[in-house]
C-alpha cells in the first residue's frame, strides 16, 4: 500500500497536482506510522522514503514550510535508519531542490555538494547529474556565472543522457536563470521556451507557473512590448492559483 501511495503521489506532484500528491503521500505516512509495516519492499528506494519527500514538496507549494522541512529532515533520518544509501542521495537531493525552491545559496551549495558527493562514491548516476546542475545555479547566484553556466550544462547533459524528462522543465529553468545572471538574456528566453515546450509535451507542469514568471522577467529585460511580458505574468499568477 505504502508503494501504491508513492505511485499515485509523484506522477500527481510532477502533474501540478500538489494537493492529491500530498494526499496519496499522508496516507502512506499514516501506514508506516501506525506501526503494521513489518518490513520494507525491496525496490530502488524505500517507499515511505519517497512519500515523505513528495508530502514535504506537496506541504512547501501550500506554504506549510515548517512542516515541510520537519518532513524532509525525516525522510533523511528515516534513510539513514534503514541504512538505504539511494534513498538518502534522494532525499539530499530533494532538500537541495527545497532550498533552490527558497532562494537559499548557501544551503544549495552546501546539499549539493553533499549530493555529489554521495552520488560520486556510490554511482548515482542521476543524483550527480542533479546535483551539479543545482550547485551550479549557487555559483552563479553568488557572482560565478561561467563556472556555475558551466556545471548546470554538464549536469543537464548527464540528466538527458538515459532520456530523463521529467525534471527538464526546471533544470532549464534554472539554466535559464544563471544566463539570465551572466547578461545572456536572449538564451535565456530560448530556454524558458524549451523547458516550455516539454512541459506540455510530457504533461509535467509543476514548474509552469514559474516558467511564465521568468519570461516575463527576460521579455522586461530585453524591453519587449510591455504587453508581452504583462500577459507572461498574468498566466504565472493565473496557472499558480490553478
């Protein structure tokens, strides 16, 4: 049951649908915590540490950010408890991704280096992808925009390379925020449109809202028609409240 709820929560997070996410997640909190699970299931990760990551995501989109980051530091102490070494580069991973969510520099260098290390000495092939991709964006947050430009590429290059879409709307995002940073603001609205584009695609549209946002930050910068980038903040304010 605790793999079923993890099975419906994460498609549902990736869709936009951060209400029934948390619910199929809660409930399989609920499960675990009642003390009938016996024994784990043997899969990629363990289960309950899955549902505990998307409640916390699910919980932060609905601006209950203590309680967010109480249930992600669980699922970190839970995988480290079931000694289950993929589910806590996971959990890593997904703390990093909270503190980009917050603007938080110093916490997205400091899990992402975390990340890689981790996926370095166990071969996490995927979390090392991410995690460079986000330290990246904390270097060029604080002023590194070449060498951080450089990481997020190498990172989105090893994320695409086993034909991973699912995070490609917001590792374009925040490639598109770092050229942004570096003045490269006509790559920037390229990328947006990209990460766009397969947003739509794929149906993956948790970082839609954002997206819109951020073209209407670049569409600004490049002094387009002031109606452009107005109807580009309207749709993120119109999609963020869908």
């Amino acid at each position: 049951m605790i793999g079923a709820c993890t099975a419906l929560a994460v498609p549902m997070y990736f869709m936009g649908d951060f209400e029934s996410a948390r619910q199929h997640a809660m409930r399989g909190v609920r499960i675990w915590r009642s003390g009938s699970v016996q024994s784990t299931v043997e899969g990629i990760d363990a289960p309950i540490v899955t549902c505990l990551l998307y409640a916390g995501l699910a919980k932060w989109h609905s601006e209950e950010i203590a309680s967010s980051h109480a249930t992600m530091k669980e699922a970190i102490s839970l995988a480290k408890e079931l000694n289950d070494t993929h589910a806590l580069a996971n959990a890593v991973v997904d703390s990093t991704q909270l503190a980009y969510y917050e603007r938080n520099v110093s916490a997205v260098e400091r899990l992402a280096s975390e990340v890689i290390e981790l996926a370095t000495r166990h071969n996490f092939a995927l979390w090392l992808a991410i995690g460079s991709i986000l330290r990246g964006w904390a270097r060029s947050a604080s002023g590194d925009t070449a060498e951080g430009i450089s990481w997020i590429e190498d990172g989105i290059r090893e994320y695409r390379a086993p034909g991973s879409m699912l995070g490609m709307p917001i590792w374009l995002a925040v490639k598109a925020e770092a050229l942004y940073l570096a003045d490269r603001i006509d790559e920037a609205l390229d990328a947006t449109k990209e990460a766009e584009a397969l947003a739509e695609r794929f149906e993956v549209r948790w970082w839609c809202a954002e997206l819109h946002r951020l073209r209407g930050v670049f569409l600004a910068a490049l002094g387009a028609d002031e109606a452009q980038s107005e109807a580009s903040f309207r749709a993120a304010s119109r999609i963020a409240k869908e």
